[in-house]
C-alpha cells in the first residue's frame, strides 16, 4: 500500500453544533435520520476548540441543523475566536434579524467570519417552500440583510425537482434583483442512511440533463458568476473538457484514472451533533470516533478508514468491473466517495451519481435511459 503524504493535523473542520432545526428540508438527512441524536452542551465544544487550536485548526464551519437555533451561538463563537480560527456559517437565513448582526459586532465576531451561506431554493415562495417549508420570505430577507450590511454572504442552491425548471429565475433574483457577485449551485443528493429517492427529490437522468444544459448557458450568461464544485454545472463543464480533449486527441487528464475525486480527507474532517467524527458530513455513516474520548490527531492520522479513503486515490479505475473498459477513464476520478457508500456500500467503487457512461446513457451495467435502477431515477 502507497503511503500519502498527509499534513500533522487537519486545516478545516466542519460543525453541526445542532440537529434542531426550525425547517425539515426534504433532501436533508438532519432532518430525518439524525433528529434523535443529543445536542452537546456549551462546555464539550468549547473544550473541542481549544483541542482544535492546539492543533493547529484554521477555520471552522459551523453548520446544523439551524447554527441561529441555538441560544449559545455567540458563546461558541467567541470559542473559535478564543483559539485563533477562522470560521464560517451555514444557516437557512430565516432566523438573521437586526438584532443578530448587533451580535456580530461583538469583539472580533465579525473580523473573523469568513461568509455566511444561506440556502436559496427558488425565485419565488411557490417554489422554494417544496423543498423548504415556508421560508422563503424569511430566507430573502435575512439574505437581503446581509447584503445590504456588507456582510461576507454567499448563497447556496440545491438543484432537486422542484426547481429544476427555475434556475433562470432563480438567477435572475440572486444576481440582478439582490445584486449578489455570484452563487453556488449543487444537486439533492444521496447521503445518510436514509433513502432520499423515495421522496420525489433527487433529479431524473432527464431533469439532470436539463440542468446541465440550462446552467451552462446561464453561466455563460452571467460571465462565470455561477459556480459549482459538485453537480449538475460542474458534471456540465468536465464533459466539455473532455469531449474538447478527446476531440483533439487526448485520452486522459494528469491526476485522472484513479478514484481521486475526494481531496477533502487530505485537508478536513466533520463532527456531528452528538459529537461523532466522521470524514466530512456526506460520509455521514462513518464513524471515527467522539470528541473529547478520541485523540483527534489520532484521528486524523491514524483511523483506518481515514487511512483507506487516501487510498482510494492510488486505486486504477481499470481495475473496477464496472470501469475497466469505459473509453472516459482517463478523465475520470471516479465520483464523491458518499455516492459510492450510498449506492454500493464501499467506498472504492464508482459513485453512479457522477458517472459519465451513466450520464450518457451508455453504461452496460447500469442504463438509467432505460429506467433500470429505480433507486437512482425513482419517479
């Protein structure tokens, strides 16, 4: 087994210092699966950071559940501060009043926040409420809020089949109408223990077409200002490298043919609510260990799970079934490790979700055109 070079300690940790929540998104494994977990009282996170800033941590994102749900949120952030990090917030907007942006101008609250991400579902509350029940007036609002206080805001869109068929509007309000410098988009996507795809919000192959085709042109239309890390845009964007490639007569990309596609191991880790160490919240099923029980260098470096989801970088894709002959190979990292967990339940196996046979129709052992796996394309 190749040995990977790995830093002593993690450079960013991501947070759920609650499952509650005052939204039950429909794609959203907290707010199912992991409602019957215990939140951790003030003391254990505080004690967590102060081991986070022994070891060097530089930022933190503090996520839920909703991070505004709990009543000592200024108290831990304060924690972070305390022990030199950076830090960031997700949070669902609706709960951002003015007397909450009074409480970042506390001390170094606000010197020290790195943005806030609110989630952004549709352009009107018809659509966004299907995936976020009744928020979307206090959502914009709060997004509204921030922008006009000069806060660092970004907003985060997840593509589900509600609004599938609302990304030019959805556009047209966060960039013309609330004037923000960009978004960022990703998909519904399988996670947890739970099967989402039974509730009608995962994209068809068709719908996720469709979205690749619609962000593509928008993102052109708007000079790059929408962006994706994960995805329909950024699936979108890796065929056209490819097919530019391949038309020249290139047949792979440096760093591809491999399940590489998960970087974050090297550099993050994630805790839940409860305390429980995971890889990062997608590999929600992978238990590490407890903060405050388990050393988390010893973590970090020597968990065998951590120690495996390295290596899966060093493992061909020529030497899986289901991709030794596929003629895209070469461009392929394989896909989000939580995919292939979700889907196969091993981690060093493809993730149907970013496969580009799969995509395309063409793949012998699953062919989503013809509607053969309903767990993928249930409709």
């Amino acid at each position: 087994m190749t040995d990977l070079k790995v830093m002593s300690s993690p450079k960013h940790v991501d947070i759920a210092i609650t499952g509650k929540c005052n939204l039950a998104c429909q794609y959203c494994f907290y707010a199912d699966e992991m409602v019957a977990r215990t939140n951790l009282p003030t003391e254990r996170w505080l004690s967590f950071f102060e081991e986070l800033g022994q070891l060097g941590v530089m930022t933190v994102c503090l996520t839920g559940g909703e991070v505004f749900t709990r009543p000592d949120l200024f108290e831990l952030i304060d924690g972070v501060i305390a022990n030199r990090m950076r830090y960031s917030l997700l949070s669902n907007g609706t709960m951002i009043t003015e007397a909450t942006l009074e409480e970042f101008a506390i001390g170094k609250r606000r010197q020290r926040l790195d943005s806030i991400q609110i989630s952004v579902d549709g352009s009107s509350a018809e659509v966004h409420d299907l995936s976020r029940p009744k928020s979307f007036k206090r959502a914009l609002r709060g997004l509204k809020l921030l922008r006009e206080r000069g806060y660092p805001v970004t907003v985060r869109v997840t593509i589900n089949r509600h609004n599938v068929n609302d990304l030019e509007n959805v556009a047209h309000l966060l960039l013309e109408e609330v004037g923000l410098t960009s978004f960022g988009t990703n998909e519904a996507y399988a996670c947890g223990a739970t099967d989402r795809t039974e509730g009608n919000i995962i994209l068809t192959p068709d719908q996720r077409q469709k979205a690749m085709q619609v962000l593509m042109r928008l993102s052109e239309q708007y000079d790059q200002r929408i962006q994706a890390t994960a995805g329909p845009l950024i699936l979108a964007q890796e065929l056209k490298t490819m097919d530019e490639m391949l038309a020249s007569g290139l047949t792979s990309r440096p760093g591809r043919g491999t399940l590489s596609a998960c970087g974050g191991v090297f550099s993050k880790l994630a805790v839940h609510h409860d305390g429980t160490i995971v890889p990062c919240h997608v590999l929600s099923t992978l238990n590490l260990g407890t903060i405050g029980i388990d050393n988390l260098q010893d973590v970090w470096l020597n968990h065998p799970t951590m120690k495996a989801l390295r290596q899966r970088r060093t493992i061909p894709l020529s030497s899986l079934e289901t991709c030794q002959d596929c003629a895209y190979q070469g461009f392929c990292t394989g896909g989000c490790p939580g995919g292939a967990v979700y889907f196969n339940g091993d981690f060093n196996t493809r993730s149907p979700m970013e496969c580009y046979r799969i995509l395309r129709g063409e793949d012998p052992f699953l062919n989503l055109s013809e509607n053969v796996n309903s767990r993928i394309i249930d409709e």
